[in-house]
C-alpha cells in the first residue's frame, strides 16, 4: 500500500501532492489496477491533513479515470496515467539514480541538477528532440 509524504514547503497544494504521489506510484509499478488506496482516515492519521483534502485528491483521480470509489469498500486503482510501462519508468529511474550520484560525486547540489536537468529539457525541446 502507498504511504503518503506532505511537504509544507514546496508551495503545492497537500491535495496536489497526492495526486502526483499516486500518479508516480503508477507509473513506477508500485500501484497497479486492483489496489487499494489507503482509506481517508488512514492518510488523515498518517499525515495529519483534513479530510477534505484527501476526498480532493481522490475525486480529481477519479475524475482522471484512474480510481473509483466504492461505497462501504473504499477507493480502487482502476487505470494508469498515460504513457510508457511502469518497467520503462523504474529502468530510467535507476539510470537516473545512478547519474544523481556520479553528479554529487562531482560537487553537484541539488539545486545544480535541477538547474541543469532544466537547461538540457529546453535545450532537447528546442532542437525537436523532446
């Protein structure tokens, strides 16, 4: 089962940030259609949000075609978001994992990798690449 984290600090809205932690989990492989999502009053527990938050989240993901409420049984992944399979994601992300760390070896930051993680998607985006 995911278990969700709240930034206070990145300026994205705690509902927001469920959404993306379910897509991404999706994506990854680490949910699949047939799971269950944590119940409202599990997350509320877990992560101190109102509830009201939780329901905005999984409305906007049902909405999304990627989950379903089930009156009395709780909220099901029902769809993945778009895009290439889970394997594909975890494939590059530990092709990215592994440049992350050649990175910090080199003295990188993390606001140095975002910069230039930046730069070259608008760089590959301009030359038609992306």
């Amino acid at each position: 089962m995911i278990s969700f984290r709240i930034e206070g600090r990145t300026g994205v809205p705690p509902y927001l940030q469920i959404v993306q932690q379910v897509r991404q989990a999706l994506r990854m492989g680490l949910l699949a259609p047939g799971d269950q999502l944590p119940t409202v009053k599990e997350v509320v527990g877990e992560v101190a949000v109102n509830p009201n938050t939780v329901l905005k989240a999984y409305r906007e993901l049902e909405r999304d075609g990627l989950v379903e409420g089930r009156a009395g049984q709780g909220t099901f992944v029902v769809g993945r978001p778009a895009g290439p399979p889970p394997g594909t994601h975890t494939r590059l992300g530990r092709s990215l994992a592994r440049w992350v760390a050649e990175a910090r070896e080199a003295g990188l930051d993390d606001e140095a990798m975002e910069s230039l993680l930046r730069i070259t998607l608008r760089a590959a985006e301009e030359e038609g690449v992306a």
